[in-house]
C-alpha cells in the first residue's frame, strides 16, 4: 500500500483507508472479554473541553474551549494489554490488519541491526519511522523481536478497526472524544496536564514521554524507552493510567479540525463520516520540540486500518 508522504505530529499512517468497518474483518460479538474490574465509573456532567493556550496546536482544532455535557459512563483504568488482546485473539482467532498487511510502522531506534538491513521503506516526511515486514502486535519491533516482559504493556499495532473488533467482543466499545478528554481530565478544569499545569511536578516524571534531542537521543528520564505498563505512574484523580504520554489511544470520532466548534455541545460524538479517527493523549514518543501532545486537551488523527508501535487503545461502556 502507498504510504502517505506528509504526516502530521510522530504519526505515520497509510495514505487512505482501504477497509473500513463492515468490509469483511471479523467483527466478533461473543462479549467473552475480561471482567469489567478495571472499568470506572465516570459521574458525567459539564465540563470545559478544548484549550486556547498558545502551546496547543490551532491546525489540530485544540480550540475554542466550549462547555460540553456528557451522560455518565465506565471506562478503563488502563489501555488493553497484550495479555487481554491475547486473550482475544485465543478465543477467536482474530488476525489484525498489520498481520494482514504484513507490515507496520515502528520507529527506527527501536529496531534492532538486522531488522534494519532489511529495510527498504520509510516515511518521506518522518524518516524515522520505518516500514518494518513482520512487525505486528506480537513482534513489535519486528520479527526478531517478542512480548517477553511486555504481557502487561499496552497492546501496539492495532489499528482503529481492530480495536473495534476488541471492543465487540469485550461488550465494550471505544470512548468518544469527549469521553475520553472528561475522564482524561479527571475533575481538574482547564489544566494543561491530567496530573495540573506542572509537567514535572517535584522533579517527578508523571508520563512515558520523549527526553533528549528528537528524533536520535531519548535519555529515558522516565525509565523507558519504548512502552511501559499500561499501569504505571501516577493515576489521575478518577483512577485513569497512563492518559498522557505512553501510547496514543483510539477514540470512536471521526477527526474534523473544526465540526466541534458546531456540533451539538451535549454528548457530542463529531462528524458523520470522515477519512481519519480520532487519538488522544500523545505516546512515548511526544516532546516538547517537536510533538507536544502529551497535554490532555490535545488531539491528532489516523486512518481506521493505521497501526503504529505507538498506537493502543482502552475501552468504554455505557453507565
């Protein structure tokens, strides 16, 4: 497939979705998914979406902050691990479209020499994501590489369908983005992270995100260079892991830079229709040089049959 020669933020993705929901991926409903042990109750209600800071990104649509209602609901402490979507995949057989594919995006530093020779794609733009054969959600970094130590790591590589697909058989479904920034935000009005406005707060790291000089020197400040466990640091105050920094994660929106400035301000849920999905909350990747999107009013978009090694997801369900 022909990859897309610009990208926007450290997102690679493919230049136009060729499969969409209903084109023939398996869409299991069995609801055999875990327990909803680590679903949380979110109360709903009014809250200030968006930002006007001048650090946010305009393009991306940050902006206007807007008073917008939303009904309660439940969602995941954490984003699925690759223990869960293992688990998935055993009970149905599930194959992702990486798998399907054949490749998937994994960014350069993290693949090892060998794989390396044996790259021949990258992207224009972002040379430093590379097109790796075999990368999937069980090789992250490609054919040589395992979960070994990971089990409890998001699960990467998942495209937008694929989560959906998760989400189908769990009983769950994914957050709208107005979801997702209300319990991202945990109760805190208009702060610039889910923790307040200090990104260090006492000198402490409280999110997986880039330190050193973008893209060749990531000092690993925060004791990791790639994913670390989807529970890990500090929760915000709803009890939501990892929301800023970590892996990007799938919202069930269609990304418009500028529908939400109209669209209904009560349980909005974007654009009818659209060529890109909506993520939110940054990934290990984020710096403040060059992808500042660990805030937690930030947003960014890929297509639905997308997968990156900097990509999850975590469920929601209706209260």
């Amino acid at each position: 497939m022909e990859l897309e020669k610009k990208s926007g933020c450290c997102l690679p993705k493919k230049q136009k979705s060729t499969v969409s929901q209903s084109s023939g991926l398996s869409v299991v409903k069995s609801c055999k998914g875990s327990s909803d042990k680590n679903a949380i109750y979110v109360p709903g209600g009014e809250f200030l979406m968006g930002t006007d800071d001048p650090e946010g990104y305009k393009d991306d649509g940050e902006g206007p902050v807007r008073k917008v209602k939303v009904d309660p609901f439940y969602i995941d402490a954490c984003t699925v691990t690759n223990s869960q979507f293992e688990e998935f995949v055993s009970d149905t057989g599930y194959k992702t479209e990486a798998e399907i594919y054949n490749w998937s995006f994994v960014f350069h530093s993290l693949v090892s020499y060998e794989t390396r020779t044996k790259v021949t794609q990258f992207v224009q733009q972002t040379p430093w994501w590379l097109v790796v054969n075999g990368a999937n959600w069980r090789h992250p970094e490609g054919p040589d590489s395992t979960l070994k130590d990971r089990l409890d790591h998001p699960v990467v590589h998942v495209s937008w369908n694929d989560a959906i697909a998760y989400c189908n058989w769990a009983g769950k479904r994914l957050p709208t983005e107005a979801e997702w920034e209300f319990a991202a935000r945990g109760g805190l009005e208009q702060k610039k992270y889910a923790w307040g406005d200090e990104l260090l707060p006492n000198g402490q790291y409280y999110a997986n995100i880039w330190q050193g000089q973008f893209p060749n020197e990531n000092r690993r400040l925060d004791g990791y260079k790639g994913t670390a466990p989807a529970r890990s640091f500090p929760p915000n105050k709803y009890g939501l892991y990892n929301v800023s920094g970590n892996v990007w994660e799938w919202c069930s929106d269609w990304f418009s830079p500028t529908y939400h400035i109209y669209d209904t301000k009560e349980n909005p849920k974007g654009i009818p229709n659209g060529t890109s999905k909506v993520i939110r909350g940054g990934s290990y990747l984020c710096h403040e040089s060059y992808c500042n999107r660990y805030r937690v009013a930030s947003r960014s978009s890929s297509t639905p049959d997308s997968s990156t090694g900097h990509m999850g997801f975590r469920c929601a369900k209706d209260a």
